[in-house]
C-alpha cells in the first residue's frame, strides 16, 4: 500500500473515533487480559458464544445445552458478562459525566446496531445448526 493510500485509511479510521482509540484498546486489553488470566487459571474459554451457550442451559432443555461443561461455568460466566457492561457504564459515569452520553452521529449509532444485530444472528444460526446436529 502506498503512504497516500495508508494515510486516507488512517483519515478516514480516524473519522470514526473523534476523541481517538486509547480508550478503545485499553478496554481491549483489559478484556484480552481478563479472559487469558480465566483461561491460564480454569483452562475454559471466557467467549461470548460460550457464554450465550451457558445462558441458554438456564432455559433450555437440549442435551447441548446441559452439558456439564455449560452448567458449571454458567454463574460466573454470567458475573463475568454483566461486570464487562457494569465496567463501561462505571466507566461513562465516572468519567464521562453520564452513562447514556455520546458525540456520535445517529447514522454512525445505526450502522453499529446493524453490525451488532447480523453478529448476533450469526451466532443464534451457528448455534441453533450445531444443535440440529449440523456438523461443517
């Protein structure tokens, strides 16, 4: 890639974060470090399709979901979800001034919402396929 080309990616990345990225990958990190100290602790996997799969051992009758594995872990894999929420809220209070607050656009909110809403459908498909037996 030429340096014209890497600095209009970077510009237009950048109009995407308006108060930059620091935030963004300390918060990553944080998230990256908790789930290796889990998994070099516990040896399980602390992922958000293993945690949807957790989740629905509590109202699911399926021999997939009441695997021991899925009811062992589903207390803490539960604290451990809402304590990633509760953190960014704290977070927003604490520094930002008000949890529900932000500077972007409604058309930058939406096309968020989309992207969140196709992930959580993928997983809903790939877990509801696996369950039929489905293997790739």
């Amino acid at each position: 890639m030429s340096t014209i080309g890497f600095a209009l990616v970077i510009s237009t990345v950048a109009e995407f974060f308006p108060r930059g990225i620091s935030q963004y990958l300390i918060g990553g990190l944080l998230i990256g470090v908790g789930t290796a100290v889990i998994y070099l602790g516990t040896g399980i996997s602390a992922g958000a399709s293993t945690f949807l799969e957790s989740t629905l051992s509590y109202v699911s009758k399926q021999s997939r979901f009441q695997q021991a594995r899925f009811l062992d872990s589903r207390d803490w894999r539960i604290v451990f979800t809402l304590s990633i929420v509760a953190g960014a809220a704290i977070y927003a209070l604490v520094f930002q001034g008000g949890i529900w607050t932000t500077e972007v656009s409604p058309l930058r909110l939406f096309a968020g919402g989309i992207l969140g809403i196709f992930m959580a459908i993928a997983i809903g498909t790939a877990l509801l396929v696996s369950a039929m037996g489905v293997t790739p």
